[in-house]
C-alpha cells in the first residue's frame, strides 16, 4: 500500500486560501504551498522512481499536474490527499523505463 503524502508538520489551517491563492495566480501563495509540500511529493516520487534523474522528472510532472489541477481543488479531501491522488495518477501514466512499480 503506498503511502500518503504527509506535510512536516500538521495540516495548515489555510491550505485552501493559499490553494485558491495560487489558482488565482498569486505566487506567494503557490511557493508556501510548494515549500510545505515539496519534501513529501518528492519522496513519494522517489518510492516510485529508480535514480535521482527520474525521480527528479516524476517529482516535476506530479506538481505540473497539480498546478493544472488546482482549479479543481475545492478543500476537499485535504490537500495531502488530493495530491496524493495527483502524484498516483501520474506515477501510474509514467511508469515505465524511468518509473518503479507502486509499493
């Protein structure tokens, strides 16, 4: 089973003003989302990646797509487990030769 993306500390109370934020195009925003959550999007991408290279271009297409998916995030589930969600779905449409299998 994989596990969850966890943030260092807990949950902010904010996440869906900073999200909205960021949607909205403030970059403020979007960096304090990026330095909460930076750290846990990429150890779930090196779980899933062999190297530091791929694990680098898995950990990129994991907040490229959740940049594109903020427009859907409406606070529900928690941010953690929405980009959990993210970074499975894109683990799973790249695994391949830069990619290990979901653990």
């Amino acid at each position: 089973m994989a596990k969850a993306l966890r943030a260092r500390e807990e949950p902010a109370p904010d996440e869906i003003a900073l999200a909205r934020g960021a949607r909205r195009g403030d970059r403020a925003a979007f960096d304090a989302l990026y330095e909460r959550w930076f750290a846990a999007i990429y150890a779930y991408a090196s779980r899933r990646s062999e190297g530091a290279p791929a694990t680098e271009a898995l950990a990129e297409r994991i907040w490229l797509a959740a940049i594109d998916a903020l427009d859907d995030y409406a606070g529900e589930p928690r941010l953690g487990a929405w980009l959990h969600g993210i970074a499975r779905r894109v683990a799973r449409s790249t695994r391949g030769a830069d990619s290990a299998p979901d653990r």
